[in-house]
C-alpha cells in the first residue's frame, strides 16, 4: 500500500485551513463533521466561510500565510491559489512533523482525504491512492445503494451491549457467530425499522438461552485457480470466522487477504501435495478454534487415520472455476 489507512480520534485533532476560498469551505466543512478545532488563515473569505465561522464559532486569523503559527496545530491544510504559499505551508508542516494536505497536489501531501461514507458512527473510506477518482466515484455509488442510512443504528447497539454479550457468550468465535446472526436477524431488520425498543428486548431474550461453548471445526478450502474474484460465498464467510489458517507456498497469497485479520497464520514450507499438516490443524481445533487449511488446485484429500478417529467436525469446500 502507498498509505496507510488510519482514523484519526477527532477530540485530539487541532486544525489549521490555509486559504478562504470555496475550496477552503468544502474542506472545512468536511472538518466539521469531526472537530470545531479549526483556525482559518486569510486575510480574506468568501460568504460561505465567514458563516461557518460564525456558526461554529471557528478561530479566524485574519492575516494571509505566515510561518511559524503552527506550533499547536496536528494537521494544516493548503487551500489557496498561489503555489508558492501552498509549498510554504506543506514544507513548514513537514519540518514540525504535522500532518499536511495541499489540495490537488498529491505530491505536497503526508496524508490524502479519502471518499467518504458516513454512516456515523459506521465510517467507510475508500481510496485509489489518488490514481483513479472516478473509479473510486463509481464504487462509492455502488455502496451508497446497498447501504441502509440506519446502518449506524446497528453500531450504536452493538456497542451498548458489547459488554452484556461478552460476559454472557464465551469465546470470541462464538461472540462472532453471535452478533453476526443478531444483526443480519429479526433484530437488526428491527433496527433498521426504528424500533429500537423491541431490539432490545429481542436481544435480552436471545441471552437468557443457554449457548454451547465453542466447538472446533477444520475446514478444507480448495481454491482451484486461486483467483480471489471466484471465491464463493461460503469460502468467504468461513475465512471471515477463521481463528487460523494454513497454506503452503502454491496457495495465491491474494487469498489471504480476505482472511479475518486476527487469525493465526501458519504458511507451510511444504507442499500440501506431499504433507498436508493434520495435527497441527486438529491440535488447534481441540481447543475450539475455528481452522482453514487452504489447498491450491481441486486435488482429492488422503484419508487420515487420526483426523478420522478424532470425531472432529471437518468440511470441505471447492471454491472458484
């Protein structure tokens, strides 16, 4: 990746706006979703700026550029038309270690301002790394569609109950499989209606029933072709509930990135077509883990003698053409 994803926390960002013109005032605005720590630099602003100091009651420094005023500042943006004052700022910002943005000049930025999906507190961003706007434009459309506006909803409740599931459902697998069925049930069709109150009590129902600890399971995922776009739907669910996951070096790593990031990794140095490593695996799976050995090709597995005599629940699954 050329940049590194990160959310900044908003209560600790101070931010300065270099420029008062309309672009200024669309990156302020986008500032204000998060954080009123704004100081605007400009001996002059449009209309729309001076309201949204106005109204939000931001620190105006009526002075164009000046250097040395941003000692208190975690982040500044460049937002004029003169390209020497934009370099000015971004050359200052990177001696004092402060994140920077100089709009419309990727190479005068430490960090760029990805596509936004705001589904507060659900937060999507998506970025080309600055290579093809459009594209990313077209994706956010295609998940503007799908996305219900009360997304936000279902966060907001699995926050306020995180703790009264954690201290009733054992296993962070079983957690997993917990929320995933809460919410894509009856009670988060419920949430998504508005009707927090039935959620709620739906939910408290739920944690009155005596749940099973966690049962191991290994899973066998033939990936034939290893392309990542012909995973199907069940490979990609179960690499999304995987506690570990083994391959060997025939296995597309592109695949592993679609593998739930807190999984154990256990890349083999030999090939599955000579040793496909079971005790490992069923070591693993007797604690309750969740395991997914994924195999290059579609080739027939070898009976195991001791996977079979340990009556653990395996599965198989040939995923892609």
């Amino acid at each position: 990746m050329k940049y590194f994803p990160v959310f900044l926390d908003g209560s600790k960002i101070n931010a300065m706006v270099v420029g008062g013109g309309d672009v200024a005032a669309r990156k302020i605005e986008l500032l204000l979703k998060t954080t009123t720590k704004i100081t605007i630099m400009s001996a002059s602003v449009t209309e729309g700026v001076a309201r949204l100091i106005n109204e939000n009651q931001l620190s105006w420094l009526k002075h164009n550029y000046q250097a040395g005023l941003l000692a208190k500042v975690t982040l500044v943006i460049a937002a004029t038309d003169d390209k020497a004052v934009n370099e000015q700022v971004y050359y200052e910002a990177v001696e004092f270690n402060i994140l920077a943005n100089v709009v419309d000049q990727p190479a005068l930025c430490t960090y760029i301002t990805p596509a936004i999906i705001d589904r507060s507190p659900m937060i999507i961003a998506l970025s080309s790394s600055g290579s093809a706007p459009i594209l990313i434009r077209m994706l956010r459309e295609q998940i503007e569609k799908i996305l219900p506006q009360g997304y936000g909803r279902l966060a907001d409740f699995s926050l306020k109950f995180r703790d009264h599931v954690k201290a009733r459902i054992k296993g962070i697998r079983n957690r997993r499989t917990f929320w995933e069925n809460t919410l894509r049930g009856p009670i988060g069709k419920n949430l998504l209606a508005g009707q927090q109150q039935k959620a709620e009590q739906q939910l408290i129902a739920s944690l009155k029933e005596k749940i099973a600890p966690p049962a191991g399971e290994i899973i066998f995922i033939h990936t034939t072709d290893g392309n990542p776009d012909n995973l199907t739907l069940s490979a990609h669910r179960v690499l999304q509930f995987a506690d570990a996951v083994f391959y060997d070096n025939e296995v597309n790593i592109e695949l592993i990135e679609y593998v739930r990031r807190d999984a154990e990794k256990y890349p083999q140095s030999v090939s599955s077509t000579i040793l496909v490593n079971y005790q490992h695996a069923l070591e693993l799976a007797q604690l309750g883990q969740q395991v997914i050995y994924l195999l290059a090709g579609n080739e027939e597995l070898p009976r195991n003698e001791a996977l079979i005599a340990s009556g653990m629940n395996t599965k198989i699954i040939t995923s892609g053409s």
